[in-house]
C-alpha cells in the first residue's frame, strides 16, 4: 500500500480477508466526466459525507491507450484526496480489491460528519 500526504492509513492485514465481500456504501464513475472531475469528486464526498457513507468506490479508470492520454484520472485522484477541501472528508484511500475494479478504482474512507468543518 502506497502512503499518501494528509492520509492516514490502516495496515494491509487490519483489512477483511476478502474485501471483495466488503459492504461499499456508495460508488462514483469519473470517467464520463473527465473534465469536471475534481467537482465531480467534491460534491460525490460531500453528498457521500451527508448521507453517513463510511467506504465510497471511486472509479477512475486505468488509462486510455495513447501514451499522452494514460491514466489522468488514475494519478489526479490520489494527489487531489490530499488537498485539504478532501482531507476534512477522507481518512485514508488504497486501490480497489480486482472484483470492485483493481487499479482503476480506489477504495475512500470517509470520516464521519463530526470532523467536518462546515
């Protein structure tokens, strides 16, 4: 597991045994909205936030073909979660289990509404 700026982080074998049967609260796509994504994710956090959602699915993508194009959203997310109108919201992050989309989704803690500065 990758450690991330602003991020805390459970160990790898603090987590289930198979977090492919792990209850995911909520999911969001960024891909259709490549442009608007940094919004997109703001408002998917907060909304997600709100409705009391613990663990959130973020699908980024693993990147197109051309080589300009590869990954975009796959290496934003991360470095956008560590900016802090993310860090009030987020606890931690790691790559998706294979069954919940592997590379190209990222599991996303979520804190509780408590911590959140409004």
């Amino acid at each position: 597991m990758r450690r991330r700026p602003g991020c805390r982080f459970r160990a790898r074998n603090s987590w289930p045994n198979d977090i492919s049967n792990f209850d995911i609260d909520v999911a969001q796509d960024l891909l259709p909205t490549q442009r608007e994504a940094h919004a997109t994710l703001l408002r998917f956090l907060n909304a997600a936030s709100l409705r009391g959602a613990r663990l959130v699915l973020v699908i980024t993508g693993k990147g197109g073909v051309g080589q300009s194009e590869r990954g975009i959203l796959k290496r934003q997310v991360p470095q956008w979660l560590a900016l802090p109108e993310f860090r009030e919201r987020v606890i931690g992050f790691e790559d998706a289990h294979v069954a919940h989309g592997g590379e190209g989704a990222l599991y996303v803690r979520i804190r509780r509404n408590s911590r959140i500065r409004e």
